[in-house]
C-alpha cells in the first residue's frame, strides 16, 4: 500500500522558526493561566506531526506542521496556511516510545502570524494524557509552560549522584525554596536508606553500581511511586525513551537550564500544577465520591505493591477493580491510564507499566485535593 503524501507547508530554517514562535509568545504576553485555560498546558515547541483534514473537494491531506503546546483538551500548532475553523481534524504525534499516535479533533482556531504563517488551535474529541507524547531532541518543552515562584516548592528531595559538586551544584539551582535534601551516591547507598516519602528523586543517570534503569527498579523494590528525572551527560535520545518508557518524568541532557528543573519539579510538587479535577458536589454525592477516590487510592497503592513483586495476573486484576471505581468517578484521563496499564499487564509487559501506575497514583492524589478543596 502506498504512503500517504504528506505536504511541507513550513519550508523554513530552524531560526525561522524560531522567529515565528518568538512572534507567537510576544502575542501571549500579558494572557493570563487562569483567563482563557481551564486545562494545564505544556510548551511542545519543535516537535514535528502530521495533520490529516478533508479539504473543500473532499480529498484527504495530510501536511506536515510544527507543535508549540499541548494539554489533555487540545493543542496549537503552526502551519505555512489558512485553516477553516470547525474542520475536523486527525493530529499524528509520537508517543513517548516512539510510535506515531492518531489523536482525532477538530479546528477550533486559526490567527494569522506572519507571512503564510498561521496558529491553528485545535480542541480534541476526547481527553489525552500529555505524558504519553513527550520525547522530542529538544530538552524545552516537557513541562507546565506557566510561571511560579521558588518559594512556593516544598517537600523533600532526594539526590543521587557519586559527584558530590553536582550534589551542591542541584542544591543551589533550588536557593528560596523550602525544599530540603537528602543524598545518595549510589543504588546501595539508596537502599540503605531509610523509607521516606520523597517528594521527588533526582538523580544521574550514570551511577557507579548501575544505571538509571537500576536505579528505578530499586525505588520500586521498596513500594515507592515517587517522581524520578534523571540528568544524563551522554546525549543520547534512546536514554529518553528507555527512562520515560521504565516511568521516570524525563531524562535531561546536561547542560541544560536551571529553570527547566524548576518546572519539572513544580510539576509535581504545586498542588495548582497537578491535574485540575474540580469535582463540584455537596453533601451524601461528595462524601460517595470521596469514597470510591479513597478507595482508588487504596487500589493505586496495591497496584503498586504488585507491580514490584512482578505480578502480571495480580496487577491486572488490581487494575480491573480500579478500572470500575474510575467509571464511578468519571475521570477520564485516569481511565485512559488504566486501559493502557492493563493492556500491558494483561501481555506480560511490565517493563513499559510504571510510568502509567505513576500517572494513576497522581490523578488519584490530584482527585483527592480536589474534594478536598470543594469540601472547604
């Protein structure tokens, strides 16, 4: 069967393309998080899909577009032409092991930038986990795209590193914050620890006992879903998807920029960066769904505890008793996480699960805060 025909609009250098997307943010400047959005959002900016459209003639296109942000509800994305709002649309991306992703929506918005140059937004038809889409050669765009402060990050980070001056040198990236550390130099050093709900690990990804691989499997031996970025001195992109597949955040390449880490820990550490699940009910509804989120939390925890035992029958029916509670609450991005983690231990396949028990331990604390908020 022949491939489809897939058309360059863009024809631009990469500074063109730095140009348009400078242009773009210029625009933006002044938008606030909360004026416009009621979905987080991440900057994907560079990473490269297909976008399939019927035109007026009813043929099929298919054209090749550059990715600026993504969130679970949408994307923009620039395009060298016009795009008719209301037009649905097919986006093909690659997922974080490397396989294209058909994700169906339609065009919802169409600026003008420069040139033939154009913003197109588009509004999904169903809810994505952006997690998924995450390996690109460029270390800008894995994380919440909106600002904070340093002095809002609190919690206990882990540091594993045998370089004791890139021990310091993460600390000090962290100065006005509340973060405390703690340290380990290696896989051994880390289970001679005592067990502590770290906040977060970060750690590199060459260790003298072993690799970031390793060291991932240990903090799992001891029950532990903790987020885990790994920083790598080697640029290799298969570190990337070897470390998101195994369920750590990411893997960034050295040197990078402080303020990347900030973002990728204020992620995971900000209760209004975690997955924004306004749950709106009162009385005998809110005290149901607190329930069956206490029981989610229950199950996401022995999910957990199978999956370090290597429990592919246990884990899956773990995850179908999960499943059912998640119906009740009707979360759809936990249930698309939990369909892909059954599917894989429903195939044995528990080296590519961990990243979305991860996903699932995290809506079920985000559901939690939820209900907790509305309960104020």
């Amino acid at each position: 069967m022949d491939q489809p025909r897939v058309t360059n609009t863009l024809r631009m250098n990469d500074r063109e393309l730095r140009r348009i997307l400078s242009l773009i943010n210029s625009h933006d400047k002044g938008e606030t998080a909360s004026s416009k959005r009621r979905t987080r959002r991440w900057d994907a900016s560079y990473q490269k899909v297909v976008v399939s459209t019927m035109d007026e003639h009813a043929r099929m296109t298919h054209t090749l577009a550059i990715l600026r942000n993504i969130s679970e509800t949408g994307l923009s994305y620039v395009h060298g032409q016009f795009m008719h709002i209301n037009r649905e649309c097919t986006i093909a991306i690659r997922d974080n092991q490397g396989q294209p992703r058909a994700v169906a929506g339609k065009i919802v918005r169409c600026s003008h930038v420069d040139g033939r140059f154009h913003e197109i937004g588009v509004r999904f038809d169903s809810p994505i986990d952006p997690h998924s889409f995450f390996i690109t050669n460029s270390d800008d765009y894995a994380f919440h795209s909106e600002g904070f402060e340093l002095s809002e990050l609190k919690g206990e980070v882990l540091i594993v590193s045998p370089i004791e001056d890139e021990v310091q040198y993460l600390q000090s990236m962290f100065l006005g914050s509340f973060l405390t550390f703690d340290e380990a130099d290696s896989i051994e050093s880390f289970d001679k620890l005592d067990a502590v709900e770290y906040s977060y690990v970060i750690a590199n990804w060459d260790l003298p006992d072993g690799t970031g691989i390793e060291l991932l499997n240990a903090i799992l031996a001891k029950e532990m879903i903790v987020p885990t970025i790994f920083l790598s001195a080697l640029l290799d992109e298969r570190r990337r998807v070897e470390g998101v597949s195994a369920g750590a955040v990411d893997v960034l390449f050295m040197p990078f920029e402080p303020s990347l880490l900030h973002r990728a820990l204020a992620d995971e550490l900000l209760d209004d960066r975690k997955e924004r699940i306004n749950i709106q009910l009162s009385g005998d509804q809110l005290e149901a769904s607190r329930w069956h989120i206490e029981r989610a939390m229950e199950f996401s925890r022995e999910a957990v505890k199978r999956l370090a035992a290597q429990d592919a029958a246990g884990l899956s029916n773990v995850l179908r008793d999960l499943s059912g509670i998640s119906h009740r609450l009707e979360l759809p991005t936990l249930q698309m996480s939990i369909e892909r983690a059954l599917s894989c231990a429903t195939r044995g396949d528990l080296g590519t699960i961990s990243s979305e028990i991860r996903n699932i331990v995290r809506i079920c604390r985000a559901a939690t805060s939820g209900l907790d908020k509305d309960a104020a």
